[in-house]
C-alpha cells in the first residue's frame, strides 16, 4: 500500500476518535444539565417508590384526628382512600363552597424536608383563607407520609375556623392503575426509563380527572415547594375567566427550558413563537399549579386520546421534543398544538424562583423569562430556591 494510504487512513481513525470524544463531552453535558437534582418541581419529591411497600390501597374510613389508620385492613382495596375530616365546628357547611386541592406528598421519609414545606404550604394557605369556604385536600402519599400529613393539617386546622377535609389515595395504588399512561408518557419525558414505579409521581397530574371522584368537578392542583401570599378563593375565581374550549389552566414557565429544548423545531422554523418569552411569544406552561376543569377534561375527545402513544410520538416527532420535566412537559406539548385548551394563569400565580438556566449560556435573555411584575401570590421554590419569608 503507497503511504498515502497509510497516511489517510491514520487521520481517518483520528478524527473518528475525536468526534466520538467530542460527543460523549454533549453527552455527558446534558446529562448534567437533565440531572435529576436540577430538575426542580417536577423531580418532585420522589427518589424511589420500589421500596414503598405493595399495599394496594385503602378502604373508605372516617377517623378522628387523634386516631390513626391502621397499616393492614384498611388498606386492602384500590379505589378508595382513607378519609379524615380535620375540623367541623363550621356547621353551616351548606352555605360555603368547597374548594378541592391536589397536592403530592411522597417520600417523606427519604426526604425529610418536604414535610417542613408541606407544613409552610399548608400553614400559608390556611392562614390566608376566609371562613367563607371549607377545603377538600386530595393527597396522593403513602403510607407513612399520609401519617405525617394528617398531623400537620390537624395541627394547622386548629388555627381556623372552617372545614378541612382530606382524602388519601396511594401513589403505589396509582402506579397500578395508570401503568400504561405513566410507560407512555414516561417515554417521552423523562430522562430515566423503565422505573415506571418511580416515574409513576410525576404524572399523577394528567390523570387525576380519573382519580378524583366524579362529583368533584373543578381541582387545582399544586406542588408542595409553594407557599401562598394571598387566599385561595381569588385563585379559585381564575376560573371564572376560562373561555367554553379552555380545560387547564398554568402560568407560565419563567425559564428558556423550553426555549431550549425546542432548540431543534425553532432551527427550522426561524419565525417561530414557540421558545419566546411570555408577551412576544410561548414560553411553555409551569405545572407548579395547575387549574382543572375535571368534568371538561374527562370528557374531552381531544384530551383523552392525547395520553395515548401515537398522539404523543407523534406531536413529539414534530416539534423535535424531548422533555425531562415529566407533566409539564406533557401540558407544554400539548399546549404548542391546541393551544386554545389552557387559560395562562398570571405569573404571580405561580411566581417560580428557579434560575438554574441563567448561567448555562442564556445569562442575555434569561430575565425576560424570569420576570414577574407586581404583588405575588403564590411563590414556587422549585429547584429548591429559597422563598422570601412573609412580611408578616
Ligand atoms: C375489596 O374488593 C373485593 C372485590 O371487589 C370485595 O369483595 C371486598 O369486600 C373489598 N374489601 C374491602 C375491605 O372493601
Ligand atoms: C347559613 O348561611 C346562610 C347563608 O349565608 C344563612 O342565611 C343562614 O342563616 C345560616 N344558618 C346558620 C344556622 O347559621
Ligand atoms: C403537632 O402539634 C403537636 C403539639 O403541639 C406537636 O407535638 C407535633 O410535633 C406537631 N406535629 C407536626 C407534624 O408538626
Ligand atoms: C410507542 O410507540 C413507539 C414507536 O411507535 C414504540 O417503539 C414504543 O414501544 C411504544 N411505547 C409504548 C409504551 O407502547
Ligand atoms: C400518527 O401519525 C400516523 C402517521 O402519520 C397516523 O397514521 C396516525 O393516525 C397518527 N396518530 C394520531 C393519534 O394522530
């Protein structure tokens, strides 16, 4: 063979070797940046459920706050939930609206500061609410953080006057139940596969029309690392601002995350909205609260079959979109096809405190994403930011 040859092949092998290593630094790179500990909200509480033992549910049962429930009997069948109704000297209860809250609350014994933010959460939001409402929390837990969340709204209950209600259901019973949606959505949003036991928690939102019972006709839905500054009835009245096609609504998203993951679709529709900042553009929901119109969504063609592998392979392959925020990024896709389903929530709704993305290469546009003018009434700590102590 003439050296040239030689010669060529050799560069050939070498630049190979060094585009592999370039790569695998991308890799590596993004992997960083999807991390689980930068995830924020939406890693929420979880770590791993595997070890959250097989019990598969709890039966309907009234039990005073001093009373616990019991681990064994009670928890044998699926559907149902342990019931627990904090506060009754309201007795008026006719006359007053409820207002249902869902709130995931996991993993507290893997991660003991949650049940200080489930206190400072439950603490804010009783603290600013009327006596002209009761509330209805539906938790999704387990086990042992269902001990502990009853304790702390018992404990907070006592500072108010109106009825606190909660029920239980069990996110390995959840698991079970919605296996197929949380194998399909987890495809496409997230960066771990194949646990779908511990991926079950992040989507526990797109299916809670089916988990709430029917009666329950309007939900929202909040994260345990928010704290409110203003009363839940006014949160409440956002719905009164939904238009008739409108099932969800979420603020949005006060980061570039989906400017950057959209990175692919906007190199080959340079005109697009999708990525922009709120106000000149899209910049995709936050699921730090979500407002739910329950019966409209179980009814819904269109948002049913959504949580079905072909919709979802294929709006994902047309905007080149691969999440890792779990249900947020599910809302957000959906949200760049049919966007006429969500009402966008005011910021200071949902006033998220997250600045991880200002210094991964976005420092000159990262503030037109993150600002947030005016009174704030609820703050979201997600990626474990520091929420300012109330005034008061
Ligand atoms: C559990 O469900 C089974 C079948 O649906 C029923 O026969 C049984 O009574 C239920 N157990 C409890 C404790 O509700
Ligand atoms: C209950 O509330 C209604 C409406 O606010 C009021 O008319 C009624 O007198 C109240 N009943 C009692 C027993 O307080
Ligand atoms: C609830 O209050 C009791 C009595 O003040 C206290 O001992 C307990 O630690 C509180 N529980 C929680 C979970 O904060
Ligand atoms: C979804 O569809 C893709 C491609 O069509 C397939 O590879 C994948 O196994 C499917 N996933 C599930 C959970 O059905
Ligand atoms: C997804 O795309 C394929 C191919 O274009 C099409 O046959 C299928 O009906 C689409 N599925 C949905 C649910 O829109």
């Amino acid at each position: 063979m003439p050296k040239s040859i030689h010669l060529f092949i050799f560069l050939l092998v070498t630049c190979s070797f060094l585009v592999c290593l370039y790569y695998n630094e991308i890799e590596k790179n993004v992997s960083r940046r999807f991390g689980p500990h930068l995830l924020g909200s939406n890693l929420r509480n979880l770590r791993s459920s595997e070890d959250i033992s097989a019990l598969t549910g709890a039966v309907l049962s009234n039990v005073t706050p001093s009373a616990s429930v019991q681990h064994g009997d009670e928890y044998q069948n699926n559907t149902a939930l342990a019931y627990y109704s904090a506060n009754t000297k309201n007795a008026n209860v006719s006359s007053t609206e409820t207002i249902h809250l869902a709130v995931i609350f996991c993993n507290v014994e893997q991660k003991a500061a949650l049940k200080w933010n489930f206190k400072k959460m439950t603490r804010s939001l009783i603290k600013h609410c009327s006596n002209k409402i009761a509330l209805y929390f539906h938790l999704v837990t387990d086990p042992s953080s269902w001990e502990i969340a009853k304790e702390i709204i018992h404990n907070e209950s006592k500072k108010t006057q109106f009825n606190i209600q909660v029920s239980a259901y069990f996110i390995d019973t959840f698991a079970k139940q919605f296996i197929t949606t949380v194998q399909v959505l987890q495809q496409y949003f997230s960066v771990k596969q194949g646990t779908y036991y511990s991926q079950a928690l992040f989507y526990v939102s797109v299916r809670l029309p089916d988990l709430i019972p029917s009666d329950v006709t309007r939900l929202i839905f909040v994260d345990v690392d928010t704290e409110f500054r203003d009363s839940v009835e006014k949160l409440n009245q956002q719905f009164e601002y939904f238009d008739d096609q409108q099932l969800l609504g979420l603020a949005p998203e006060l980061s570039p995350v989906y400017r950057h993951i959209l990175y692919v679709y906007r190199n080959q529709h340079k005109t697009s909205l999708l990525g922009e900042p709120k106000g000149k553009g899209f910049p995709g929901y936050n699921s730090g609260v979500v407002l739910m119109k329950l019966d409209k969504m179980r009814q819904s063609v269109i948002f049913q079959s959504l949580l079905t592998n072909s919709s979802l392979g294929n709006l994902t392959d047309k905007y080149s979109f691969k999440g890792h925020l779990g249900d947020q990024d599910f809302y957000t896709l959906v949200a760049l096809e049919y966007p006429h389903l969500f009402y966008t929530l005011p910021c200071n709704w949902n006033r998220q405190l997250c600045q991880w993305w200002k210094s991964k290469g976005y420092d000159d546009i990262f503030d037109l994403f993150y600002e947030c003018k005016g009174f704030i009434s609820l703050y979201h700590g997600n990626c474990n930011s520091q929420i300012p102590d109330a005034n008061n």
